[in-house]
C-alpha cells in the first residue's frame, strides 16, 4: 500500500508532494536520471497544491527549498539541514489484524466450533521509507533527526503517544476547480490516536546502490493503540449558552427541592454514511456559579422531535434515551469533556490540568456512561441543567467524529 502524506505529532512529515519538488529544484543529486525515474514511479499523486493550516483549512502553498520553507528538520545551525530533502513512502503494510474472535473446539459428535465475542485489538503499521539528500552528510543527519522525531513522537511534552494524520489515497481534485473544497480535499485523509514507535528505523537495502549518498532505504513500525482510524471532528453546535433566568417563585437556596427547574439545550446529529460509524464530542463549560443537576442524553431523533421541541406533535412521548448521565455538580470554571469517539470523560480545570471525569458521575441516578456511537440516522444530544445555576453563563458544544476499523 502506498501513502501519499503521512505525518506523527508536530515533526515527522513524509510528504511525497514536497520532496518531490525539492528533488526537481536541486537535479545535481541525480545519478545517471535514477532518482528522477524512482520519483516516477513512486509519486503516484498529481501535484497537491494545498495543505491544511491550523485552523483546518486549506492553503496555496508552493515548494522552494528545505530552508525558505523552514521544514520541521531545517536547523539554520546545521548546514547539513538544509541539503537533507525529506522522506518518500514506499510501502506501508498493515501487519497484524485488526480485530479477531476466539474459536473453541465442540467436542460433541457433529463437532464444529463455538465463536467467541469480536474484539478490537491495537493497528501495527511497518513502513518502507526513501530518503533523499544532497550529499552523505545530510543522509546522515536526515536519518539522526527521523530517529528523533521517531523516539519522541513530535510531542511538546512528555508524552510517549501522539495522534497521526496521513493519506491513503489521493483527493479527487479537478485542475480547473474553482474553488477547491475542504471536502474534496479530505477524501483519503485520516488521524490515527496514540501512535508510538515499537520498532527501527533500520537501514534497509539500497534502492540505487551507486546512489546510497543520495537515496537510502529505512524500516520502521508504528502502532496505534486504538483500532479506529478518524475523520476530523465536525462541529455540530458550538458554545450554545445555557442561558435564561430562573422561573419566578424559584427557590435557588433549596438546590434539592423540587422548585428548582431545569433548563436544557438540544443539538442534533446525523450520521447517513453506510460505512463505519460517528462518535460525539461534548463539551460542557461551566461558569461563574457551580452548574448542578447536569443531565446528559443522547437519543435518537429520526424525525427531529427531540431537537426541536416546536414540532413535537400532540401527545409526544420522548424516545428513550440510549445513553443518560446524571452529574450533581460541576464546580465554577471547570470544563467536562465526554468523548464517545475514543470512549473517555474528562474534566479541564481552572489553571491547567486534566483528570478523569467519571468519579464526578451519580450512577444511582443515571449510569455509568456507555460511550455509544452512531450510525445511519439523526440523533440528538441534550443537556439540561438547574435553572439556578444558568445565571453563571455556562455553555455547551457538540461535534461528530467518523471513524472507521
């Protein structure tokens, strides 16, 4: 299988589309044309003209040099930096399954087998990488910087896992598309979670063995921790206020008597792909005053009753909730993260910190959460909350998340 782009945490690129350029801008590298026909033959895409920014959106970019485009291994201290032209995939394999089932052996005399339940297991990816350079000082400090960024994952902290992002197959893109879509351009494109090195880099065979200072040949295996591959996350609603005052002859001194209501904002999901299956990202920020009686539900919602309560006809009975969290109190300036997606609750603190959020759940009045996913319909995530406690200015967002085994 061949990658286009593939690049782990903030410093390992290996963008086919910029050594490429690089190769062509600097031709003294090339032995006898044998570089220039391995390029041929192994940069499968058309020129890609965009890259994505931090914002997620695509930008114009042209490829000059390592040092005026300041890559993530150009050191301006290091001139062997600036003659080191990057990496190229040759080959990506998935090695291993990634899910499988036990078999256990009848002994009865029609004989046969009992399957036991489908599991997940992590995803190993062995790659075969080219690596080109000016001379056999750069090579040598190509392969010392993709060690590096290799062993530390690209992380500013010290993580020993970081997310992936790469390409599978190249965007349809028209050369006269005016202009060229976000969507377009997401096709193939995909993020892995906690991805950490388990073997290499080795050297392998050279390609070009009368080209070895110039196109080298390394081994290396990844492996995700989570099954999943992702799509980008999909805003759906974003920082909706829990806003409102409380009803007159409230009682916001007795927060457990029953005088106290609830306010609740709705956001609606849909999920209308065949393949693979949609996470949530709920986030819920509270504010100036403790944000107490937070219940969470995500039920499904086929014709947008739930959602909008204005259409609910007649006689509406709501739909049964298939996930429903109950938290008695989130303190002042604290933030709740419940990701279906990668299965985790967690809650941000004021000053920096992040700690599991599910000691803060009351199972005995809702339960523990069951991170559902989606698939193929409209589903709506509600969140209500004390009309006392809306005064603080709380807010809520929720985005979807695609992902696929």
């Amino acid at each position: 299988m061949y990658w286009p782009f593939f690049q782990l945490g903030c410093n390992l690129e290996i963008n086919t589309q910029r050594t490429a350029a690089y190769v062509a801008n600097i031709p003294d590298i090339a032995v006898n044309g044998k570089i220039d026909a391995r390029i041929d033959l192994d940069c499968n895409c058309p020129p890609l003209a965009y890259e994505f920014d931090a914002d997620d959106v695509p930008q114009l970019v042209t490829y000059t040099t390592p040092a005026l485009d300041g890559v993530p291994w150009y050191d301006p201290d290091i001139t062997e930096s600036a003659r080191f032209l990057g990496f190229m995939i040759s080959d990506v394999v998935q090695s291993t399954a990634v899910t499988s089932r036990s078999i256990t052996t009848r002994i009865s005399s029609s004989g046969g087998g009992s399957l036991g339940p489908l599991r997940n297991r992590e995803r190993r990816l062995d790659f075969t990488v080219l690596m080109f350079a000016c001379d056999e000082a750069s090579m040598e400090y190509g392969f010392r910087y993709l060690m590096d960024a290799l062993a530390s994952s690209g992380c500013d902290d010290n993580c020993t896992t970081c997310e992936a992002e790469f390409r599978e197959s190249c965007p349809p893109i028209e050369d006269d598309a005016d202009p060229i879509l976000t969507e377009s351009l997401n096709r193939g494109r995909w993020l892995l979670k906690n991805v950490g090195l388990v073997e290499g880099p080795i050297w392998d065979t050279n390609p070009v063995e009368d080209a070895a200072c110039n196109l080298r040949r390394v081994k290396f295996s990844l492996v995700s921790e989570m099954p999943w591959k992702f799509k980008c996350p999909v805003a759906e609603c974003t920082d909706v206020a829990l806003a409102g005052y409380p009803s007159p002859g409230t009682d916001c001194d007795n927060w457990d008597e029953i005088l106290c209501g609830k306010q609740e904002i709705a956001c609606q999901v849909s999920e209308d792909l065949i393949v693979g299956e949609t996470g949530l990202i709920l986030r819920i920020k509270a504010g100036t005053v403790p944000l107490q009686h937070i219940e969470i539900a995500i039920r499904p919602d086929r014709y947008g009753y739930e959602a909008n309560p204005l259409t609910r006809p007649s006689g509406y009975v709501r739909t049964e909730p298939c996930d429903l969290i109950y938290i008695p109190e989130l303190p002042p300036g604290y933030t709740l993260v419940y990701d279906t997606s990668i299965e985790s609750m967690t809650v941000a603190v004021p000053g920096g910190g992040t700690y599991d959020a599910t000691p803060l759940i009351a199972t005995a009045e809702g339960r523990a959460p069951t991170f559902p996913t989606l698939r193929c319909g409209q589903f709506c995530v509600s969140v209500s909350v004390s009309e006392c406690s809306v005064v603080g200015d709380p807010t809520v967002s929720v985005s979807s998340v695609h992902r696929e085994i």
